[in-house]
C-alpha cells in the first residue's frame, strides 16, 4: 500500500492539469458548509480529494519542504529543507540540508546515488525497476521526511473508502502570504493537521504530524513552495561524482 501511495502522490506536478468536473466542485461548497467532512473517506469535491486527485495525475513534481522535527523530552532538534524534482516514469532528485548536513539523492531510472559533499563520499545502488521501489529506498533513508509520506498514504487510503478515519474543517488561517484551508485528518493513532491553499488547486502549505500512542512524542512540520515543474531538465537526474570525492559502502554514509 506504501508503493501505491508513492506511485500516486510522489509523482510529477504539471501546469496544465485538466479541470475537475462541475459536480465534485459543487460538492465541496455543501462539505464547507460542515465541519464534519466525513468519517468513513475523504469525499469527492473535498480539498483534499482535489489535492489527491491532482498529484495522482500529474507526471512531474517540483516543491520545497522545510522541516522541524521536535519533542518535549529532549533539547535536541532537527530542522532543514529538503528540495524535491520528480518526473514519472523513474526519475527523481532530492536535496537535503539538515543540521548543517547536506546529502543529495539522484535516481535515473538505473542507478540511485547518494552524495554527502561535505564528506567527499557517495553511495550508488540499484534502482527499482520502476520509481515505486527507488523512491521507497530513497524515503526510508532520508528518515525526516517519513511523517510527510505517512501522510499522503494516509489522505491516498482514505479517498479509497477507508471505514477508518476522520477528517473535520477547522477554519481558514493565512500560512506566509497565502489563504489556506485549514484541516485535521485522524486515522489510528495518526493526527494530520495540514493547510491547503484557497485555490483551484489545493495544494498544501503547512503540514503538522504527531501520534497520539505513547510510543512518539516527536512530532514534525513542514511547510511547502510549489514550483514550476517545467523548469528543469533531464540533467536534474544526472549525477557524476567531483573531481576527489570516494566510492564507499552505505554503511560507511550513514
């Protein structure tokens, strides 16, 4: 189900999105209308069906996230960015900067590198046969990011008739310069607060991440600047290591 959901939210972001049909917009002035969107799935008109809608139909995706990962039992946090290039079929590039550590994930459909620059090291391996398996790779390493992506399976799940979960409005508040919806999306011991900009394509602007089991008090917030997608190439998903730097073993990365 984690493969599923990457194939259709970590998938490529186009200007040119069809418009949705008349009958799901409708839709969503009646859901406003309610705090309670729905308990059983995330309804067709929903902000968020229309946000989940549209990255399962993209083909190329450009935004930046920055983070903070906190919690009240330790002093110790960690906060950067992490830039994103996807482009269906297989292609992806993410940059991260955290702590003062930067580590680059380049994956041509063939071969994922990874790149610690201030170290001088990468790391290549195997690409999956198709994005699912590199980009599952990719995730579990970059670690940080994994509330975000436990996110969209979560909103991906729910549009599918999940009986578990409950989505509920919670205003409208203004994230940087932008109007956004405001939403909290509840499913086991997973609590999502996420802000979705007022607009035709709701894409989010804030996305706040904790559990409610006991296990975790981490939690994590990311806030998003979506880009032009057709502003890169296909160099953005070409790497060739730098003049000194060292081939080494993944354990020796990380």
């Amino acid at each position: 189900m984690l493969k599923k959901f990457l194939l259709q939210t970590v998938c490529a972001l186009t200007l040119s999105f069809p418009s949705l049909a008349q009958s799901e917009l409708q839709t969503e002035e009646i859901v406003k209308k309610s705090d309670d969107i729905g308990t059983a799935a995330i309804k067709a008109g929903t902000p968020l069906r229309r946000m989940h809608n549209h990255l399962r139909n993209s083909s190329r995706l450009h935004f930046e996230t920055s983070f903070r990962v906190s919690s009240p039992t330790s002093a110790h946090r960690v906060q950067g960015t992490a830039l994103f290039f996807i482009q269906q079929p297989n292609s992806f590039r993410v940059e991260v900067s955290s702590n003062k550590r930067t580590t680059l994930y380049v994956s041509d459909g063939d071969t994922l590198s990874i790149y610690r620059p201030g170290e001088r090291k990468f790391v290549r391996l195997p690409a999956d046969k198709s994005i699912l398996g590199t980009m599952y790779l990719a995730t579990g390493l970059l670690k940080i990011q994994a509330r975000m992506i436990d996110f969209f399976w979560t909103v991906d799940y729910m549009t599918i008739g999940a009986s578990e979960g409950r989505v509920t409005s919670a205003g409208s508040e203004i994230v940087g310069s932008k109007k956004c919806d405001r939403f909290t999306v509840e499913r086991f011991e997973d609590i999502f607060d996420v802000w979705l900009e007022e607009n035709s394509i709701p894409l989010p602007c804030r996305l706040v991440s904790k559990r409610t089991d006991g296990t975790s008090l981490t939690s994590q917030a990311n806030e998003f600047k979506w880009m032009d997608s057709q502003s890169f190439g296909a160099e953005t998903f070409q790497f060739s290591p730098p003049e000194g730097t060292k081939e080494v073993e993944l354990s020796d990365l990380e």
